[in-house]
C-alpha cells in the first residue's frame, strides 16, 4: 500500500522548475482547478503554498510545480521519487469559477503555466472555446506545452528572448491579438504568473472591459486565513489570500500594494536562502 504524501515521480522542467507527482488520495479526490496545498519540505521549516497543477482521482495523485527560488523551493526540490513529504494540507482556497463564459483566454507565465492546466481543461469541459497563451524568458521555460496545446482550442507561445513563437511579454502578445481579431468576443481572460504579468494583462484589458480573473500569491503561513499574514486589497476592502482567493478580479486587486508586501521579508528570505547555500555546499564537498 502507498504510504500518503509519497513522492512517484519526479521531472525536471527546467534549470530552475521542477514538476513532482505526489500520493495524496484525499487532496487528489478533493482538489479543484484553481485551488492550492501548503506544504512543509521538513519537520521544523516553514510553510510554502503551491498550487495544484493536476490530480487524477482515480490514482489518487497529484502534480506540484517548483520554481527553486528560496531556501524551501530549494530543498524540497532536491526530494527524489520515495521521498516523503512530512505535511501537505489541502486542498485549500476557493476553487476557479468555472462555466459557460463562451470564448476564454487563459493566460500563464513561468512557473504560474503549470497552474493554468487544470483551469484549461476544466473550462474547456464546460464548453468554452479555450485560447491558451504561455510565456517565459525563453523556450525552456515553456512548460507543460504539449498538455495545454491538447485541451485548448487555440494555442500560442511567447517567450522574452524570441527562441520560440511571439518575441516579447505576454501581455504585448494580448494586446496584437486583440487588434488582429477585432471581431472576436472574448467573454473572460484569466492570468497566472508574476505579479508585474498579471498587472499588465489587466492593464491590456481594462479599456475594453474584458473581465479578467488573476491568481494571487501572498505570503501565506496556514493557508486558514488565521495568521493575516496573506492580506490583499481588492476594490478598496481587505481580503485573505488563502480563504477569498487566491483568484480574484485582477481590475480590482491593488498591485502596488500586494508587491511591497511581498518584499516585506526580503532580506531574511536572502540570510535563509544564503546559509542554505552554504551548508548545502559544504555537505557536496565531504
């Protein structure tokens, strides 16, 4: 019998993603497109949320993707398949508002891709035309590719340094996309990715009144809405991250803001990161 919270398999995505499948048969039953777990790599560390980017039921897994940026990312990013990881709550957050909206355009970048598959699929089950659009610095970082191409209707890449599809950020893709199809209604942009991505979606969007739905990430401890800590302001009123969210109307969600908080911690996330580093380095040269 599979021990719960098991790592099964293990892909590198790129120098600094990786992609893990997991045994969590009550998350997996559970868990909706949109929604996220918190996890603890060990015992004694903190809590990082990560958003589910797949499950399957019926084998009771599912996928978390990793951008190896910190301290955590970093050492739960080293666990190979057998590992087990100690604490996976979840699943959390409100799911993503999923119906009949008629034409979507749904919108990932670096890492914030992976989370778009579950909302691809399940708007296009629900009988959306689905344009799905992914970006990243370069053509490594287009992940899950193949995945979102097979359940989208229209697809397209974009990629910083033009190694592949559109030159330039997604948003600049959106705003041709709009001026070359000026016939085409498009009912709801979701977008996923980078705090100044999705900002400049929303920015492209605005003007023509395109509802537009984006997924944030504060800085979470429980995930319950207890420690505050997650706080956003969307349309003027204070909002819990982990229990409102995390996808809010992006037209309404105060950017400037959410970015300081997310720096409020900064310099002790860089002292963590560094000693990591370092122990790291010298546990590799005994």
């Amino acid at each position: 019998m599979q021990a719960e919270n098991r790592i099964i398999d293990k892909s590198i995505l790129g120098s600094d993603t990786v992609s893990f499948t997991v045994y969590c048969p009550v998350i997996a039953k559970k868990a909706k497109a949109g929604q996220f777990v918190v996890i603890r790599a060990r015992n004694e560390g903190e809590r990082i949320p990560l958003t589910i980017a797949d499950r399957d039921p019926a084998k009771g897994i599912i996928n978390i993707t990793i951008l190896k940026i910190g301290k955590t990312s970093r050492l739960l990013s080293s666990f190979e398949p057998g590992d087990i990881i100690p604490d996976i709550a979840g699943p959390l957050g409100k799911p993503s508002e999923i119906e009949n909206f008629g034409t979507v355009v749904i919108i990932g970048g670096g890492v914030g891709i992976a989370p778009t598959l579950p909302i691809i699929k399940t708007m296009k089950e629900a009988g959306n035309y689905v344009i799905s659009v992914i970006g990243a610095r370069n053509c490594n970082g287009l992940i899950f590719k193949e995945a979102i191409k097979t359940h989208s209707d229209e697809f397209y890449t974009c990629t910083d340094d033009g190694s592949e599809g559109f030159k330039g950020f997604v948003s600049d893709f959106l705003i041709e996309y709009i001026k070359q199809h000026p016939d085409k209604k498009i009912d709801r942009v979701v977008a996923i990715g980078p705090v100044l991505m999705m900002k400049a979606v929303c920015d492209v969007t605005r003007p023509y009144g395109l509802k537009t739905i984006v997924s944030l990430n504060p800085i979470m401890v429980d995930g319950t809405g207890m420690c505050g800590s997650c706080r956003v302001e969307v349309g003027g009123k204070t909002m819990f991250g982990c229990v409102d969210g995390p996808e809010f109307d992006g037209h309404l969600v105060d950017f400037k803001l959410l970015s300081s908080r997310l720096d409020i911690y900064r310099e002790e996330e860089k002292t963590a990161y560094n000693k990591y580093m370092e122990n790291h380095k010298c546990k590799m040269s005994q």
